[in-house]
C-alpha cells in the first residue's frame, strides 16, 4: 500500500470515530451537491477526465481522487456502500471552509488559468515573483520545461490556489505550491502525501484532551513542510 493511502486509511478512521456526518448531510446544509461529481473515481475515469490535460498528474494525487473525490472517507469497512455520498465527509483544510476540487471542477479552473498563466508578461513575472519568494519554489521546477502550463489547481481560497506540478513522465509525488492573486507563488509542502499527513495528526488532536487552539493546530498543519517528500 502507498504512504498516501495508509494515511487515508488513517483519517478515515478518525473520522468514524469522532463521528464525521456524511457529504449528503453536510450538503443539505450548504445548498445541495452536484451529482456530476462521484464521491470517488475509477483509474478510467480519471484518464477520461484528464485526457486532454498536456502532462501526468502525480500519482499520489490520482491514488486520493480514487478515494475521495474533493471528499475523504469515513471508516475502512470494504462492505459499506462507497457509492454513497453519506460514507464520506468533506475535505476541508483546516481553519478553512473551503473544499478540494472534485477532479471534473479541477480540469475546468485548470482550463480557465492555463492560456492567461501562458502570456509571456504572466508568464515572465511568475518565474520573477516564485525566484524572490521566501518560500522559494525548487530550481529544478521553475527551469523545467512549461512550467506555467503544468501548475494544476486542487484547492482555492479567497487570495490564491493550491497547486500541484505535473510532469511529461509521471511522478510519484509533485511539492504542493501556493499561487497568490498577484502571481507570486510559494512553496507549501514537498508532497500531497506530507499535506495529508498534517491533516491527520490535527484530526488526532483534535480527540484529545485539552484539544488544540488555532495556534497550534495552524503549527501541526505547517510543521510538514519541511518534511522530505513521501518519508515524513
């Protein structure tokens, strides 16, 4: 099994015992869900979905979309119905109330900000802007080839979007970067693997007691960042 699903199989049951309500609920909530969205996806569908998109997307991001799609599940049972959207909860960042993208919602920003990243004035100013960043962007990415056009968006707030890099040969792991508003874009994390392991150890926390302020839940959620990607 890979480091990311064994984390998955971590959260998941976390989630069930703390008792997570699934999607449906939560959505009834907020205003319905999108049917066109499946909680999760089939290898095929994934390869449908990104035809068109010009590089691979890391493996470990593929290996999340196949269980959670902008969703994670709760429990590890193999006889519950992981057709239903009532087994999973949603993926939300912490001290956030934004979700990850469903891959379909992911294809489409992908779409939107590729060809405007493109222009040689953006494109020219991001390669500026990640070189004096202090969260400094890898070297190696930033003179690799099409860099802009391989920075796909999995997550968004209200100042940027998270992103992870995509490659001609697929990769196991991309570093997850922050690409703000005024195209400055910085480092997060080495891995999505590293990410989902933070999410973890707050959702761990968060059981215990005293349970944990904003301070240190915003310190566990960082604190890998400087972890070596995919061996936390």
């Amino acid at each position: 099994m890979s480091t990311i699903n064994s984390v998955i199989d971590k959260i998941a049951i976390l989630a069930e015992q703390s008792g997570y309500i699934g999607c449906l609920e939560y959505w009834s909530v907020c205003g319905g869900y999108n049917p066109d969205y499946p909680p999760r996806l089939s290898v095929e569908q994934i390869q449908e979905l990104t035809h068109d998109y010009p590089f691979h997307l890391p493996l470990e991001l593929c290996e999340l979309y196949q269980r959670g799609n902008s969703c994670l599940p709760i429990g590890v049972n193999p006889n519950k119905n992981w057709d239903s959207f009532d087994s999973y909860f949603p993926f939300e960042f912490p001290l956030s109330d934004d979700v990850f993208f469903p891959l379909g919602e992911a294809i489409n920003q992908y779409r939107s900000i590729a060809s405007w990243l493109n222009k040689d004035e953006h494109k020219s100013r991001l390669l500026i802007n990640a070189n004096n960043s202090q969260q400094k962007v890898p070297s190696s990415l930033l003179n690799s080839k099409s860099f802009s056009s391989r920075l796909f968006p999995i997550y968004s707030t209200e100042n940027g979007l998270y992103v992870v890099v995509g490659n001609e040969k697929q990769q196991e792991t991309s570093p997850i970067l922050f690409l703000w508003e005024d195209l400055v874009i910085s480092m997060e994390w080495p891995s999505l693997t590293c990410m989902m392991l933070g999410m973890a150890e707050i959702m761990e926390r968060k059981m215990q007691s005293p349970k944990p302020n904003g301070y240190e839940i915003e310190a566990i959620w960082h604190k890998y960042a400087a972890a070596e990607s995919g061996n936390p």
